[in-house]
C-alpha cells in the first residue's frame, strides 16, 4: 500500500509533490529569513511548471481516455478512490495553472513584506489544490478540492487586502461558493448510492432516469453557477478582487472562475445529457442576460479594479453559450477563451497595480494622459485591451468565433445578443484605455510618474507573449482536444 502510494504520488501524479513540499519548506525557516523564503516558493512554483511540457509530449491525442490514470484506495470500503488523470481538455488548465503561480508570487515579490511566509504557503497550497482538481476522477474528491480552494483565497484577501472591506468581501466570497455546493454534495451522494461508486467511469456509463437527471443536474448546478460566476450570483466576484492584492487578483481571474465552466464540461453535460438539452433554454436566457448586464454595468463603475472584474463575468457567459451548444463547435470554442482569459484579465489587473503602487488610488477620474508620462504601460495595457476585446490575432477570437458558430446554429437570437454583448465589451474597453491614457495630465491628483521596472516588465512578457502565441497560431487547441471533445458530443447523442 505504502509502496503504490509512493509510486503514484511522486511519479505520474507529477507537479503535485511540489507544491506541497514548497508550502511546507517555508514553515520550518525564521519570518526574518524573508529573500530564501520567497527563493523556495518561486523555485518550487517554476519547477511545477516545468512539468507539464513532459506529459504534452507523450500525450496521445487520437484517444479521448484519460492519460496517465493513476488510483490510490482512498476509502475502499464505500469504493471511494483517489484517481487522476489528464485527457484532451483538463491538460490546458493544469498548464494554465502552473503558469500563473510563478508570476503571482513574482508579483508580490516586494508587496507581500508582512506575513511573507504565509503568503508563499497559502499561494503553493492553492496551487496544489486547483492541479489536483483538473486532474480529479472522482466526482467526491472534485467536490472536496475545489471547496478546498476558497480557503487559501479567503485568507490571502483577509489578510493581504488593500482597505477596510476586505473582511467583508473575504467573507461574501467563501460562503458564495460554499453554500452553492452544498447541494452538489447531496447529488454526489445520490450517485454513490445508485452505482455503489464516485469512479467517474462508471458514473459516465451509468444511465439515470429522467427525473434523477434533472434533479442532480440542478444540483451541481447550484454549485458550479456561482463559480462561473452567473447572473444572479456574481455579486461576490467584483467585491473580491477590489479588495484583494493584485497577486490575488490575478489568480482569481485567472483560474478559480474556471472550476465552473469545467465542472459542467467534466460532470454535469456527459453525466446529464437529456437534462443538459432540456435545460439550454435556461442556460441561454441567463447567459444573455449575463453577457449585457455586465457589460452595460461596467460603463458605469468608477474603480479600475471593478471595471476589470465585470469583464470575467462577461466572458465567461459567453463560454457557457458555447458549451451547451451541443455541437463540436460551440464545446471546442469554448475551451480556448477558458485558458485565453487566465492571462488576459491578468494582465490588466496587473497593469491597475502598477499604477496603485504608483499613486495609491484606482478612480478612474484621477487618470489621465499617462502615455506622455509612463510610454511603456500603455503600450502592454493596449496590447492586454485588444486581447480583452477578443481581436483577431489574439488569443480568445478564435474560441469566440466558434462559440458563434455553434450557437447560431441552436438559437440564432442567443448569437445575435452574444455578439451585442462581445460589441459592448470592445465599447468599454476602448472607453476605458482612452479615458486613462489619453486626454490631458491632472497634476492635481497626480505627481511622480515612473514607468514599469525591469522585475514588472518581466512578468508581463509572458502574458503578451502567450496571448499573440496563441491567437497566431490557435492549431494546437483542436489538435489536442478535438478527440475528447467528439467523444463528449457523441456520449450526450447532441449530434
């Protein structure tokens, strides 16, 4: 036992171990010892990295199977099992993922002095959690994992949070999410007592009745709705990333928005799929409404940070149009804007901090003609806006096209209200790098001006770098997942 467990931890279960050792590391250094501590979490978080490059090399792509399956026991006599594995769609978010956490802990390199330590253990902790998710084959453990990540997110707004309210959005944000998934508790339940099993496997070969479909599609709806997050349960998502640090901001936006999306891709459309069609009309109609609102809201907020978290919830909408669009084209088109915007929104939220640790304000009415005083930043937020904007050559036009196409093909008036909402959100963003960067200097409310450094130059490259990388070249996307996704639309009969 001990042996197996051993194998499977530190061999195919890959990045896993790494994070986990580096969370643990810090604690036994002094709090003095600030620079080998942040060392340790940076090393740790890019060796994680690292790692995924060797299963993208030996992954099969002309199978939809799970690759590089590994089961350890967990709980045998209720046949519960702690299984992993990567297929054509869960490889880019584990990617995505240790993408991110080397440039969150970059970024507060120098911001996070107080409680440090914590600070790298709480990021490492998270960071083995969301890989550990994307990787899950067992219905129980994806309940138990994402649940788990609010926690680490909840005290890294609680403590590294930038004013007052930031109890008060820490707050609003874990009770959010935990309360919606209670209900998704009470599906997986049910499930383990029709098939005697949580092995996604055979829950996927399972066929429920009608009525028990319903029941337990609205279930894990509740849960995965509020993740997305879906009008009318967003209200947690602009709150939190105004008061979180900009670390944590970019992390938010980058891939705890995306259990949502992916738990329905992983559980709720192949597990349900006579519920999934009868509950389109629902999806659409609060996906519509979700895609206008925001964008005609964001026109109206006056923090930066706000009108950057209003567009997530845009995008994401549009995401859930595209998966339950039950073609390849609306399921496959709505995987590349899923890993497009982690980079993206975190690159402006990058871009608001530079400027609040410049001047210690995000309102929108103190900016003003920055790009005759700070050249360089505009320049990486117009790039990071055309991004935001979907604009072709980008990252997220492909997926958005296809997204498109296949709702067109269900609902031609759902496609016409998406692409309203994808003109609105190009509206405001354009509004708001013109409001900021053009226009005349207020010397009133503004007065040292410095462009971004070396260590901030460095950590947006990446982002500019992966956008143009794959808005120029989006191939790689349905070579990898074409399989998976096929074998998604077959298994639900939506063909």
């Amino acid at each position: 036992m001990l042996e197996h467990f051993c194998e499977c931890y530190f061999d195919l279960s890959g990045p896993i171990p790494c994070p986990v050792l580096g969370s643990i590391t810090p604690l036994f250094i002094p709090n003095s010892r600030i620079r080998p501590i942040r060392l340790i979490g940076l090393c740790a978080s890019l060796i994680t990295f690292l790692y995924p490059p060797v299963p993208w090399i030996q992954f099969d792509p002309s199978t939809a199977k799970s690759q590089f399956v590994e089961s350890l026991r967990w709980l045998p006599y209720e046949n519960i099992h702690f299984y992993l594995g990567i297929d054509g769609i869960s490889i880019f978010f584990v990617i995505l993922t240790t993408f991110l956490i080397p440039i969150c802990i970059s970024v507060g390199w120098s911001g996070m002095r107080s409680y440090g330590k914590e600070y790298i253990t709480a990021s490492l902790i998270r960071e083995f959690l969301m890989i550990a998710v994307f990787r899950m084959l067992d219905p129980l453990l994806f309940y138990v994992l994402p649940e788990s990540v609010p926690i680490p997110m909840f005290i890294i707004i609680g403590v590294w949070g930038s004013r007052q309210r930031k109890i008060k959005a820490a707050y609003q944000f874990f009770l959010y999410t935990l309360l919606g998934s209670v209900f998704m508790l009470l599906a997986i339940l049910l499930i383990l007592l029709q098939t005697g099993t949580t092995d996604l496997q055979i829950s996927l070969t399972t066929e429920f009745s009608e009525r028990r479909q319903i029941f337990l599609w609205i279930a894990s709806f509740a849960s995965f709705a509020v993740k997305v997050p879906m009008v009318p349960v967003h209200i947690w998502l602009p709150e939190a990333h105004v008061e979180a640090p900009t670390a944590g901001s970019v992390i938010l936006a980058g891939i705890p928005l995306k259990l949502g999306t992916y738990g329905f891709l992983r559980f709720s459309i192949p597990m349900f799929p006579e519920a999934t069609l009868r509950s389109t009309p629902f999806i659409y109609t609060l996906s519509a409404i979700a895609i206008i609102y925001t964008s005609s809201t964001t026109s109206r907020q006056i923090d930066l940070k706000k009108i950057i978290a209003y567009s997530p919830v845009a995008h994401m909408n549009l995401v859930t149009i595209g998966m339950f669009s039950p073609n390849i084209q609306g399921i496959g088109g709505s995987i590349p804007p899923m890993s497009s915007h982690g980079p993206v929104p975190s690159a402006l939220f990058l871009c608001v901090g530079v400027l609040y640790d410049r001047h210690k304000t995000r309102l929108v009415r103190y900016y003003g003609g920055l790009v005759s005083t700070m050249p360089n930043l505009p320049t990486i937020s117009f790039s990071s806006t055309l991004a935001n904007m979907s604009s072709p050559g980008t990252s997220s036009f492909i997926g958005e096209f296809l997204i498109s196409v296949g709702a067109f093909q269900r609902n031609s008036l759902v496609a016409t209200l998406a692409a309203l909402g994808m003109i609105l959100g190009a509206a405001y963003s354009l509004w708001l790098y013109n409001r900021a960067v053009s226009g005349n200097l207020k010397p009133d409310f503004l007065h040292k001006f410095s462009d971004p450094n070396g260590r901030e130059v460095s950590i947006f490259i990446p982002f500019l770098v992966g956008v143009v990388r794959m808005g120029v070249h989006p191939k790689v996307f349905p070579d990898c997942m074409h399989t998976s996704v096929s074998n998604l639309v077959q298994h639900g009969k939506f063909h």
